[in-house]
C-alpha cells in the first residue's frame, strides 16, 4: 500500500514517468471495460480519453479511502453511462423532431435496450440522419450545426451568427423541413436497393 501511496504522489506532482507508468498499467484495463460497457470500439477509444483525462485532471482530489484501480473502475463506469447517455440522448433529442412517430419509437426502443441489433439500427438511423444534414446547405447548415452538434441555444448561435433569434429559429425550422425532406429521399433511395 506504500508503495501505491508513492505512485499517486507522483501522480499528483505530474512526474512524466509515472504518468508514463499509469498508461502502461492501465491504458488497455481502461479500454477493455469501456468496451465491455460501450459495446463499441470507437466508443471504447473515447471513453478511454475522457477517462484518463479525467484521472488526469481528479487525481488530486484521490483521497486514497480506496484502491487507486477501485477508484479508476468507479471513473470508468461514470464515464462510459455518461457517454453513452449522452450518445442516445442526442439522437432522441433529434429524431422525434425530424422522422415520423415510428422511427422516433425505434430511437427510443434503441436507447432503453442496447443489444448488438439495436446498436445496428441506431448507427444506421444516426448514418442516415447525418447524411441528410450534411446536404443542408449555407445558414440553414451553420444554425443547425451549432444547435445540434455544439449544442448552443438560438441567442448564442444569433451573436455568432450576427442575426435575430427569430432569425436563427427559423434557420433551424427550415433546416429540420429540409431534413425531413432529404431523409425521405434517403429512405426511397434504400428501399429501392436490394
């Protein structure tokens, strides 16, 4: 446990080799059980950056009332629920408001039972939705970006922007027509395919 205690003052002092060691000890454990939790490998990968940011950032704050890969477990965890709250809780935020009320019942169906065919189901919906925002165009593209992928509200996305609220409002009203449209399109295009 001693020696456990040194490590973390090393931690907490920002030694590159023992930061150099952490990474070692635990850069592969962090992905192993983001992964088991994400079920995604890109997901995996970036909750392990948020992860060991986190660490990087908390370790002060380490009170040493546990083990310090106790501690890491509990961080991991926080850290993979989040993200993938966060995940499922952007495409909710989005579908209802762009496809019809069966699509928004997979998109919740999606969120509440991560199985690998729902994960399936949500990454070709998210695919689609993406491609139909992409073929948004000029403001439309720049207002909905900002609200949707920075998360910013209409008077934030006005100042940078240089427009009214009403303006920007309907920029974003225009873009979700617009994108409804193109994922109609997107839709007949697929069934079309074999």
């Amino acid at each position: 446990m001693d020696d456990e205690k040194e490590f973390i003052l090393l931690l907490i002092e920002a030694d590159a080799a023992a930061w150099r060691l952490f990474n070692v000890l635990y850069f592969e454990i962090i992905y192993a059980q983001a992964l088991r939790i994400a079920k995604d490998e890109d997901d995996a990968s970036d909750i392990r950056s948020l992860v060991l940011n986190k660490v990087r950032i908390n370790i002060k704050e380490f009170k040493g009332e546990c083990k310090l890969s106790t501690w890491i477990n509990k961080i991991i965890h926080s850290e993979s629920l989040n993200f993938i709250k966060q995940k499922t809780n952007r495409l909710k935020g989005v579908v209802p408001d762009l496809i019809n009320d069966d699509d928004a019942s997979d998109a919740n169906r999606i969120s509440d039972n991560l199985t690998p065919l729902s994960i399936l189901e949500y990454k070709e919906c998210e695919r689609m939705h993406l491609l139909a925002i992409g073929k948004l165009k000029g403001n439309q593209k720049k207002a909905f970006d900002f609200m949707f992928f920075d998360d910013l509200s209409s008077i934030i996305i006005g100042e940078r922007m240089d427009k009214s609220v009403a303006a920007i409002d309907l920029l974003i009203f225009r873009a979700r027509v617009n994108i409804r449209l193109h994922l109609s399109i997107i839709k007949k295009e697929k069934k079309k395919k074999p």
